[in-house]
C-alpha cells in the first residue's frame, strides 16, 4: 500500500490564485503545513463548474505524496465530466478546513475563529487503473481507522468499477492558518467583558455495534482505543 504522506518538496510557489486579497500574514506555502493539514482533515469540499453552474460538493479524500485522491461514485456528475476527457480531467478546486478555537472578542466586530485551511486548484483526473484505484482506496480506509485495512473485505472488481477516484496533483497550493488570542481595538481592552479563545477538538465516540452483528464478534483493538483520543 502506498505510504500516505511520504513527499521531498519543500514548498509551493505563490500564484495568483494562490495569494490571498487579504490577512496574506496567514498564507503558508510550504510543504509541511499543507501537508500536515490535508492529513488530519477527512473531507474536501470540492467546487467545479458544469453546465456554466458553480456546484460545490463534500468528498472522502486521501493525501499519497503529491496528490490528493478523491473518494465518489462513477455515475456522480464530477466523475462523469471528468471521465468526458480523461486525459485532461476536470478544473476543480479543493478545501479543506480545521476549526481550533471560536474566538471571542470584546467587541462583536472582532470576534473570529482560529482555523488551518488548504486549498488546492488544478486538474482532477480519473484514476482508471484498477490496481492503483484498489491501492488508493485501501490506503484511504488506512486513513480513515488505521487498522481497518486488515479486517474488511477488499472492493470486488465490480465494486471498483462503481468507485470513482479522481486524483488532484498538489501544484497550485496553499494554507492559510489564524491563531492566538482575539484582536481588540486599543479603546475596548478596558471592557469588563471575558475574552479569550473557545479551542475546539473532533473525537472519537464510543463505537456502537451495528444491530445485525453477530454476539460472537468482539470489538478490535485498534478501535477500542479510539474513544476520547483527537481525530487525527
């Protein structure tokens, strides 16, 4: 299975879709903290055009070095105008977001989030190769609950038919990250009004057995050591 994450580039040239109109302190193009944010996000919400009509849609999704690898279905619209050229693919762009705090100002004006976010332009192309869609998919279980890879079955090659893959090369990239505390204005610091950051976090539950289980099948371990651990 390819290794998520394994990448030699250093950065991502700014471009102009790339540079943010405003707060351009927040924008970083180097390597490691895309990558490091693409890994912990799970979904993209990916934006195309058809049809002359802007349409954003949320998608499962793995980094594999320099590329992400898009998670859908053959006949969803994407999967369809991107397979219409398979060579040149579909225009997309991707982004992904992490919420770390709600920050909470003493003025209403100035209240914000603490967020890390990518967006990734380019062309997303259909993976057709059958070996390296399974390839892809088994590392996005892998991604998903490490350790899944091994119990589940592996797609038939009628299920792989119906899986669509698109895969989006890392070339016009960037993050953009805020952090800290809120930024109030120099007149409302005297404010008896609380200040300060609200951190956010995603968890695991508890796994809940499906209703049809079998009472004979105990809970890997691999996922009983899931519960009140971060995400990612």
């Amino acid at each position: 299975m390819p290794e998520v994450g394994r990448s030699g580039r250093a950065e991502y040239p700014p471009t102009d879709r790339t540079v943010p109109s405003r707060h351009r302190e927040r924008a970083r193009y180097d390597a490691e903290s895309v990558h490091a944010i693409l890994d912990e996000g799970l979904v993209a919400h990916v934006g195309y055009v058809v049809d002359g009509r802007p349409r954003v849609i949320p998608m499962l999704y793995v980094r594999l070095g320099e590329a992400l690898y898009l998670h859908g279905s053959t006949g969803a619209r994407l999967n369809r105008t991107a397979l219409r050229d398979r060579e040149a693919g579909v225009e997309v762009s991707a982004e992904v977001t992490l919420f770390d705090a709600l920050v909470l100002a003493r003025a209403s004006f100035n209240h914000s989030v603490n967020y890390r976010s990518v967006v990734v332009s380019g062309r997303a192309a259909p993976v057709l190769a059958e070996r390296r869609k399974a390839e892809v998919l088994d590392a996005l279980v892998e991604r998903l609950v490490a350790g899944r890879g091994r119990d589940a079955r592996p797609p038939t090659p009628e299920e792989l038919r119906q899986t669509g893959v698109l895969e989006l090369p890392l070339e016009e990239v960037s993050a953009k990250v805020r952090s800290g505390d809120p930024v109030d204005d120099e007149d409302d610091l005297g404010r008896s009004c609380w200040a300060g950051c609200l951190p956010l976090a995603v968890t695991f539950g508890a796994p809940q057995p499906s209703g049809d289980l079998d009472a004979g099948v105990e809970l890997p371990d691999y996922l009983a050591a899931l519960p009140r651990t971060a995400l990612a």
